[in-house]
C-alpha cells in the first residue's frame, strides 16, 4: 500500500514538475533562461516518472529496462542542454541583460 501511495506522488510530482518547467518555457526572457529550466525538469521530471513506474512494476524485468531508460536520459539530457547552449553561444546569440538589476 505504502509503495502504491508513493509511486503515485511520483508520478504526480513528474507530472507537477513538467508544468512548471513548461510555465518557464513560456515565460523566461531568453534562450539560456529557457534551456535552463527545460534542461533542469526535464531530467527530475523523467526520473520522477521512471521511479513512479518502476515502483509500480516492482522488482521485473521492465523495472530494469525503466531504470536503463533513467540512466539514458541521466546523461545524455544535460549534455544536450550544453551542447545546445555552446552552439548558440559560437553561433553569436548574447544572453539578455537585465539593466534593472
């Protein structure tokens, strides 16, 4: 029963996790902002959703494929985030500067 309520605060958080993300999408004034908060919840937001589903499956073969698929994303999403930030930067796009700051 425990694990059921807790896979379900995982998937809800995931859930939660990737709204928010999306909300910052839409609202942060620049690209690196944007990546920033899509690059950070899209990996707590996966994993969120991977363990939420691996509890459910509990001990299993999927349970281990899922856990596979964490490790996938784990790294390779950050490394995409900075390759798409270092392009941009060599590509000559300058971060907005806040002059009210």
């Amino acid at each position: 029963m425990i694990v059921e309520y807790l896979s379900w605060f995982c998937l809800i958080a995931g859930g939660l996790l990737g709204i928010v993300g999306g909300i910052g999408i839409h609202r942060f004034p620049d690209f690196y902002s944007r990546l920033h908060a899509a690059g950070t919840t899209d990996t707590l937001c996966a994993a969120l959703f991977l363990l939420g589903l691996g509890l459910q499956a509990g001990f299993t073969l999927a349970s281990f494929k899922l856990f596979l698929i964490f490790a996938f994303i784990f790294f390779t999403s950050p490394t995409a985030s900075h390759s798409l930030a270092n392009a941009a930067m060599l590509g000559g796009l300058q971060p907005k500067v806040d002059d009210n700051a």
